[in-house]
C-alpha cells in the first residue's frame, strides 16, 4: 500500500465514523452476518450546476473495497437472487434496502453501490 493509499484510508475511516451508517448483509442462508461502516447517499431533487442539471442517481452506499467480501460478486452474478443489505443510520433508524448494481469503483479501494428501499 503507497503512502497517499495510507491516508485516503484514514480519511474514509474518519469520514465514515462522523457520517457514516452500519451496513449488514447476510451472504447466504445461515451464514454469520458480515458488517461494514459506509456512506449512505440519498439525494433528493436535481441541483444546478454550473450551467447543467445534476441527475440524481438514486440511493447509494459507499464502502471500502474489502469491508463486504463478496457482495460486489454476488450483485453481478445474474444466477443469484437479488441481495438484501440492511443500514442502520445514525439515528437509529433501520431500513433494508436491495443492492441493485455497482455504478462505480473511484479509485480502485472504494465501491459504490446503487441500492433501492425494500
């Protein structure tokens, strides 16, 4: 792992512990729960932006490549039902939400996931 690799780690791990919501998915039937701190997005409406609309892309959740072993696999794998992850907010509140697909990966450690209430 670099140096700056280092830091954007702690800088994620910073951010998730201030704003951040528990995830927990159970891989498989009887399996022991996997959870991970992520970032949970929801915007909205469209805000301007310099000159162009922003688009809102739904509900998405962000996590460090490593912290849901297995998950990014098993939204791919078209063989396989549709996975469930559960997200306590801060609030407490607890919502159950299906993982539809992977939308971007920014920096080759960081996944995003689009995720829809259930």
């Amino acid at each position: 792992m670099g140096f700056f690799d280092a830091y954007m780690r702690t800088a994620f791990d910073v951010v998730t512990t201030a704003m951040g919501c528990t995830a927990t998915w159970i891989p498989s039937l009887g399996a022991e729960p996997v959870t991970a701190e992520v970032l949970y997005k929801d915007p909205t409406e469209g805000q301007p932006l310099i000159d162009t609309q922003f688009e809102i892309e739904g509900c998405t959740m962000e996590y460090k490549k490593g912290d849901l072993p297995g998950l990014r696999e098993a939204v791919n794998s078209s063989a396989l039902p549709l996975q469930i992850i559960t997200i306590t907010h801060q609030d407490g509140s607890v919502f159950e939400y299906w993982v539809k697909s992977y939308i971007s990966e920014y920096d080759g450690q960081t996944l995003v996931a689009k995720i829809v209430q259930r």
